[in-house]
C-alpha cells in the first residue's frame, strides 16, 4: 500500500473493514515487515540484518490490539534477532517481538513452509516442530514445490504433517502446551467467523 506507516495503516484499515463486513477474516503480513527486504524468501534465503527498521513494526502494533485476526510470519533472517534462522522457525523472536512487545494473543500463522528460505534453512519437515516451538499455531504448506535450487521436490501429505508432529511431542522436543496455547487461540478465532464462512 505504501512505503510508510501513514500510509500503510489507512488502507489496512479499509481492506480488514470491507472483508469483515463480509464475513471474512484477514491477516496481519508479513511480520515484523518485509518492506526493506532486497530479495524473494519464495526463493532463498533474505538477510534484513543491515536494512531493517522499527518503523516496520508501526503497522503490527497499529492493528493488532483491535484489528488482527491473525498475523502470519516472514521468513526473513535479521542476525540481531538469531544468528541464523529466519523468524517463522527462530525460538525467541516471536513471543519477544509480537507476544511480549505488542501484546499480541492471537493467532499467529507460518508463511508456506515449502518456500526457499525454509527449505534452505532447514528443509520442511525439520521446519514444522520448529515453527511450533517458536510460536507459530497454524502451518501453511502448500504443496507447491519450489523452483530452483532451493525445492528439495518434497510434498508431504496432511497425515505425514501430523505425524512429525506426534513424534516432537512424544520425544519431548515439543511441549504438549505449546499446541494447547495453538488450539485455544485458533479456536477463538473460528468463533469469530459468521455462519455464512462455514465453521
């Protein structure tokens, strides 16, 4: 919509208004911004550690106390957050910045796991439990492989997905309340939906 927050808050505003009215929910992306971003993270890895601003943040903590339904991750990789990850899988980034910053308590969902960035960093299975761990409570994997290089050609099924997911919990390396806290935010945020966008 525009380059600064002035700009950018108005017209979030409107689009969030007009699909409401509609019975339809929005979300907040991609935090905590991807405007100074000097690459695609569909395709491999983007570093924002020299170009990032707190100016990104306005619109996030503009809109998410009144007008967030949810707000999805961006897969960028600012080495003042972590050292090597990108925010969807880095444990800390997520409940600092959004959780504890913003007092943001909805739901917070991962840009498409199958994406460059990811898939460089650490390869989509490895990447579920870790968005998980790092605060993330819906996972986005569209079973479209990536281009280039950085596609490893792998599309998981939905029970392949669940699976990898009981066996972090089982091994302890996802804490069973991790996915409570998930589930009781996606829940609250389906009763927001009307009957008319099914349940």
């Amino acid at each position: 919509y525009g380059k600064t927050p002035e700009t950018v808050i108005p017209f979030c505003r409107a689009f969030i208004a007009a699909h409401r009215a509609r019975g339809v929910l929005c979300s907040l992306k991609h935090f905590p911004g991807h405007g100074r971003a000097s690459a695609d993270t569909h395709l491999g890895m983007v570093d924002v550690s020299q170009t990032y601003s707190d100016e990104e943040l306005c619109p996030f903590a503009t809109l998410c106390p009144t007008e967030a339904d949810s707000v999805m991750t961006a897969h960028i990789v600012n080495r003042g957050w972590d050292p090597d990850l990108p925010v969807t899988l880095a444990p800390g980034v997520l409940p600092r910045m959004l959780r504890s910053k913003l007092k943001y308590d909805g739901v917070v969902i991962s840009d498409d796991l199958y994406m460059g960035a990811v898939q460089s960093a650490v390869g989509v299975e490895a990447a579920i439990p870790m968005a998980l761990r790092a605060g993330v409570d819906l996972l986005l994997l569209s079973r479209t492989p990536v281009p280039g290089p950085a596609g490893k050609g792998l599309l998981l099924t939905p029970e392949r997905a669940v699976e990898i997911i009981e066996t972090a919990v089982q091994s302890g390396a996802l804490p069973v309340d991790r996915l409570q806290e998930s589930l009781r935010r996606v829940e609250q945020m389906k009763a927001r939906l009307s009957p008319a966008t099914g349940s």
